[in-house]
C-alpha cells in the first residue's frame, strides 16, 4: 500500500523553526520527484519545495533562504526544514509523491 505519512507540524513563533518529516511506503522511494506543498485557508494549494531523485531541488520565492528540503533514500523520507517562520507561512503542509500520491497533511501555525 502506497503511503506518505507526515509529521513534525505545530505551533511556533514568528522567527522561529520547524522540521517537517514525511515517511513513506509501498513505492520505490530512491526514483520519486518527492516535495512539500501547503494550503491556507481560502487560499489554493501551492508549491513550496520540490527534490528530485537526483536530489536536485526548487523552491517557491516565498521560501527560498529560509526553507530547505532534503531527502534519504535509504529511510524512505523527505524533511524540510523551516526556519525564520512567518504569520503567512501557516497552512498546513502536505507531503507530495511524483504519481499525484499525497499525504494526509500536517498544521503548521505561526504567530505573531
């Protein structure tokens, strides 16, 4: 059974970090484009990072210098690291597989 489970989403304050992790099963991790979208309420799902399985990664402006994804093959998971967080980066965040495979989404709040 294909999964991606997410974990590491909570609260935090404005200028703080986060390390979002998502585990996954069923598929062949090593040559899945893997990446990280979220959702704000009223908003559309976006992009915020994506990695390849050559490892090459793209980040939405919004995010670049402050977020970082990363991936191991050998445990199947891809991370991202969030850091000098923001009030506009609350949403929550899903977890993406190439195949359109998604996870069920972890809440990431940030305060003012």
């Amino acid at each position: 059974q294909v999964q991606l489970v997410e974990s590491g989403g909570g609260l935090v304050q404005t200028g703080g970090s986060l390390r979002l992790s998502c585990a996954a099963s069923g598929i062949i991790f090593s040559i899945y484009n893997m990446g990280w979208y979220r959702q704000a309420p009223g908003k559309q799902r976006e992009l915020v990072a994506k990695i390849t399985s050559i490892s090459t990664t793209n980040y939405a402006d919004s995010v670049k210098g402050r977020f970082t994804i990363s991936r191991d093959n050998a445990k199947k998971t891809v991370d991202l690291q969030m850091n000098n967080l923001k009030p506009e980066d609350t949403a929550v965040y899903y977890c993406w597989g190439s195949g359109d495979i998604w996870g069920q989404g972890t809440q990431v709040t940030v305060s003012s």
